[in-house]
C-alpha cells in the first residue's frame, strides 16, 4: 500500500470521526472520551427460534454437497470424509493416506457394525506441545504432522502424529465430549447456512453475502438450543453492525446442518473504525521458533522451557529455581465467555416454539437472565483455525515494581480492538524470591457490555507426591480426595491454601489468590479452585475445548474430580476466576476503544482486568 493511500484512508477516518462526534461533543469536552450508552439507548437483545423446514438447508448447494460425498463414501464401506487437496500440502497428503489405512486411528468408525460420520479436520505441520517424549524425539530430525478427525457421532476427536518420512503413525490420543477446529470446507458451510437461514435474512433486513461475516469458525453455544451442551458441533458466524452498535450472532449446527439459533446483542458505544490496518505478524518466525519447538529461557535463577501450543496459548514446562524443581506445566488452557441477557420473565410461554419437531423448554436463569457465548481458544499464529492467535511470539520483560520478570504473550483476533473481537496476554511472573504466579488478561473488547469472562487456568507443580490443604479455622485441613472450593474473597487469610512435597512439608508453596492487592488494578480473583489426581488425558497435552461457556455453575473442570485419592500423589490445580467487564465511563474493565488522541492520531485505550494466585515458597519461619 503507498503512502498516499494509506494517507488518504487516515484523513477519511479522522474526517468521519470528527463528523460523527460532533453532536456529542456539544455535551462532553473534547478530551473527553465516548461514555457507555444509557439504558435507554441499549439495544433489546433477543433470541430468535427457528422452526425449521428441512428444505430450507438441504437444497443450499454446499450442505447438498457434502451430504452427497458423505453418502457416496459410505457407500463405498468408507467412513472419513478426507480433506480436499486444497486444504493439504504434499506431506500433509501423504498423512492422510496413512491415516486413512490406519486401524488404529479408524477404529472408532464403526459402531454395532454401521460406518459413522467422520471428518478430517486438520493436518498441519506438527507443534511440540501435543506430542510425547518419543514422538518428539523422532519429530527434532523427521517431517511430522498433526492430524484431527471428528466423529459427529460420539462427539469424539481423535489427534494423530505421523512420521511423513518413515510412513509411520507415532502417536493417537481420543478425546471423548471434545470438538477441534473445524476445517475450512465446514467454514464455507456454515457461512452459507447462515447466509440462507431466513430467519437471519429478516432480522438483518436485508440478504448478507460473506463479507458481512466474522468469526464464522468459532465454536459456540446458546441456551435453548441443541447446541447448550456442546454435544453438536456448533459455530456461531456473527453479522456486526458497527453504526447500530449491535450483532447478530447465527449458532450454526454443523450436526445437523442448520441453523440452531440466532440472538441479537449490543456491541456498546464505540468510536472504532470499521477498518484497522492489517496486524505485522511474523508468523514463520513465530511458527519456527516458538509452535514447532521449545525454548529456554535461564534468567535470574529461574529455569524456564516454553512453548506456544495450538489451543492452550503460552504454556511454561519444567521449571526450576536456582536447581530445584518447580513446576512441570502450566497454562490457561481457555477462556469461557459468556453474555448475560435480560427478558427472560417477559417471555411468551403461550407461543409454542419447535426446532426439529421437538418442543422447547424455555430455561429461565436467576435475575430475569439469559446467557449466550462462546469457548476461546489460544493458539499459534499458523495452521490453526482458532481466531485468538499469537502475536509477535513471547516476550520478556521485568515485573512493573522490580523484583523479578515476566514471560508473557499477547493473543489477538485480527481486528481487535473493533466489536465482537477479542485479545488476551497469558503472563507468568516470576520472582527473585522464588515466588511465581500464573497470570490471566483480558484486554477486551468482545460483543457486549455484560460479559462473564473465565479464564480456566491448569497448574501442575513438580514437587514429586504432593499433599494438599487449606486453612480451617486456625489449622491446617489435609485433602484427601479431589475436591471444589470457592475461593475465599475478602483476603483475610493470606494463604488460604498450601501444596507440598508429602515427605517433607517445608518444601512446597502457599497459594496467594488475587483479591486486589497486587497493584494491577484488579477487582479481585473470584476464583473457584478444583484438586485433581494427574492424568495425562487430563490437559497435560493440548487440551480441546473444555466445557460449556454459559453454564455458569460448571467451567468444565468438574468432569475430572472423580473423588480418587490426592493423598501422596501428583496433584493438578485448576484456577478459574470469574470476571465481570464494565464499560461505565470511568469504571472500565476488561474493555478497549479506539479513540483520536491529542495528536490527531488514532490511538488504542484499554482497560484490562487481570486475575490468577501467587505461589510463594514454604519458609521454615513461617
């Protein structure tokens, strides 16, 4: 783009600014920044119920496509739908010729002797975080890919690593109730249902085409739909109308080809443009030295390996301090999201509404609410179809008050800080005190002023047997099984929690939750803590996603507290804070806007919200 260009398009953001602000800079300073709309001004979010015809999807030409090539593989006694060439470079072809004679990996295609619907979703180079020690070993000198298959029946996926030099397959994990990236074939449908839904031609006014589409491959899920409990696999294409301050989000069901549900959503005042220049990644770079390998970082004592993973964003491993063992991982392995919505008691209980034949049951929350959302995931910048990827690789820099450094990387939509898009940085702070502590932030902006932010933290010390407590009372209570607890908020108890070597207590570390006193201006963890026996299939590789978004008595976690024993053994710690943004002038949290600075430029103004617990070493004085 030439200078003159990239001029002319500065002065007509500038020009259209200062056009729209007038009226409001009559009542408001010119320093001043855009305040959050009134109540009154706030769009009505509403859920729309389809009651579907099944012509509807069935004749759009991409789902009739693939329903065709579905049924003709069948036919043939196959049952993975294969990537189309266009999807795959020449390894990566040859991957899936592998895989496609591979018993193993197509052993769960079969169920009571009839062929099940799987796809292949991915495969793509392949990234150190989800291999083992043995296939990483043979990865370092051989070309090694990564491959995913979705069984649309038993909601299954199964992740494979192959040696594309020696045609051999090292490596096969099945995650049951888990859903991967969809592939780029599924994008284009799921685009096209949504471009064909009436119900969305409607509500929009108008007939849509693909450019008025974002984040048509990001999984999500809406209450009163077949999508509530991430059974089906569903994406949520949304229609953002900037002028309006408001979207439209389509919950496409990928399971049944059709449009699950649509809700409308205020974005909030803004002063964003509807363009940002496109973000400087060097993504190569990042892919090479940081996704398709590990690196070390030895600094002030601290021995640190870390890696970007595919879906558990920055990811620490086998850190040690000053020779001792610390931690073997830690990362944040999602963020749930979730948007809260009034009217549930103004509902109309007398219209009965059907989705495929069946009667729905209006669910009412607490406070006249409602709850929408999404599952984000982090990833590398690359081969991943997750939209909140890795921007410019790790960085280390000292911590704000001395004492120490962090290890922290940014994640970004790509069109952040514009509505209906995301950024999170993943931080780990360590000091020179042998201190550490695991670190959430959210920059915002996301599609609403109401939203339920959960970063779902994973923690697994290297103490070798561990045992857990918590401080009861004026003593030290020992868990013996896996368990829950609500974090305490009001920081009376420093440390309301401890883990520690079980033969030798003085070696271990107290748990500091964040309620405020960290100086970073958070409003406090709010967090709820689960106990976990260690379980390799339990996110000690890339972890797909976890849980529900808006089920806001589950984060996901629950599914592996099984009550088995924690005493004397390897304990995993689960962190999930819970965050409530705030665009209030004056108040915001978890936010950002664009605004024109005092030197006629636009500038980018966040408010961040930052969460996660301290972990401070056992002294034999305290």
């Amino acid at each position: 783009m030439s200078k003159e260009v990239k001029l002319s398009i500065a002065i007509l953001f500038v020009g259209m600014l200062v056009v729209g602000g007038y009226a409001y800079k009559r009542k408001t300073s010119s320093h001043t920044a855009v305040s959050q709309s009134s109540k009154s001004d706030r769009v009505e979010e509403k859920i729309i119920l389809p009651q579907y015809e099944d012509s509807t999807y069935a004749n759009i030409p991409q789902v009739k496509e693939y329903v065709e090539d579905l049924k003709h593989l069948i036919s043939k006694g196959k049952a993975v739908l294969p990537l189309d060439s266009s999807e795959l470079d020449d390894k990566a072809m040859v991957a899936q010729e592998i895989l496609l004679k591979n018993q193993e990996f197509l052993k769960d295609t079969k169920q009571d002797g009839k062929l099940l619907h799987n796809d292949m979703m991915r495969i793509l180079p392949a990234i150190i975080s989800a291999m083992d020690k043995n296939s990483a070993k043979i990865c370092q000198t051989h070309s090694c890919y990564e491959a995913e298959k979705y069984n649309f029946v038993t909601n299954t996926t199964t992740r494979a690593i192959v040696d594309v030099d020696d045609k051999k397959v090292l490596q096969i994990d099945r995650y049951s109730n888990r859903q991967p990236d969809i592939s780029l074939r599924l994008t284009h449908i799921a685009q096209a249902i949504a471009l064909n839904a009436p119900e969305v031609k409607k509500e929009l006014g108008f007939k849509p085409s693909r450019k008025d589409i974002t984040m048509a491959n990001v999984r999500g899920s809406m209450k009163e739909s077949p999508c509530e409990d991430t059974t089906h696999l569903c994406v949520a294409p949304t229609f953002a109308q900037h002028k309006e301050q408001q979207a439209l989000w389509a919950v496409v069901d990928l399971t049944q080809m059709r449009l699950a549900a649509a809700k409308w959503a205020g974005l909030g005042k803004t002063t964003t443009p509807a363009c940002i220049g496109e973000r400087s990644l060097q993504n190569r770079y990042i892919m090479k030295h940081f996704c398709q390998k590990d690196t070390i970082l030895d600094k002030n004592g601290w021995h640190i390996v870390y890696r970007l993973t595919g879906s558990d964003g920055l990811e620490i491993v086998d850190v040690s301090f000053k020779g001792k063992k610390v931690i073997k991982s830690a990362k944040i392995v999602d963020w749930h999201v979730a948007y809260k919505q009034k009217g549930a008691d103004e509902l109309d209980e007398t219209t009965t509404t059907y989705i495929e034949g069946r009667k729905v049951e209006f669910i009412k929350g607490n406070n006249n609410e409602f709850f929408f959302g999404y599952n984000d995931a982090m990833g590398c910048p690359l081969f991943s179809t997750s939209v909140v990827l890795a921007f410019n690789g790790p960085q280390v820099k000292p911590l704000p008050r001395g004492g120490g450094f962090m290890l922290t990387q940014d994640f970004r939509n790509p069109k952040w800080p514009m509505a209906c898009n995301y950024r999170y940085e993943n931080r780990f702070e360590f000091y020179d005190d042998g201190s550490f502590r695991v670190v959430g932030v959210n920059k915002g902006r996301g599609c609403g002023d109401n939203a339920l932010y959960r970063p779902v933290m994973r923690i697994d010390l290297d103490l070798g047997e561990e045992d857990f407590y918590s401080y009861e009372g004026n003593s030290w209570d020992k868990w013996s099984k896996e368990g829950i607890d609500r974090v305490p908020r009001d920081g009376k108890v420093e440390y309301p929690y401890k883990i520690v070597q079980a033969k030798n207590r003085q070696n271990g570390y107290f748990i500091e939750p964040n309620h405020g006193q960290f100086k970073d201006n958070s409003r406090g963890d709010n967090a709820t803590l689960y106990v976990s026996r260690f379980h390799t299939q339990e996110g000690a590789k890339d972890l797909l996603t976890l849980g529900s978004c808006c089920k806001l008595n589950s984060d996901g976690v629950e599914d592996y507290i099984n009550d088995e024993s924690i005493s004397e053994q390897n304990i995993v710690l689960w962190y999930v804070p819970r965050i409530i943004n705030d665009t209030r002038k004056g108040s915001e949290y978890c936010w950002a806007d664009t605004l024109i600075g005092d030197d006629g430029n636009l500038h980018i103004q966040v408010w961040p919200c930052t969460v996660g617990p301290k972990f401070v070493p056992i002294r034999g004085d305290r």
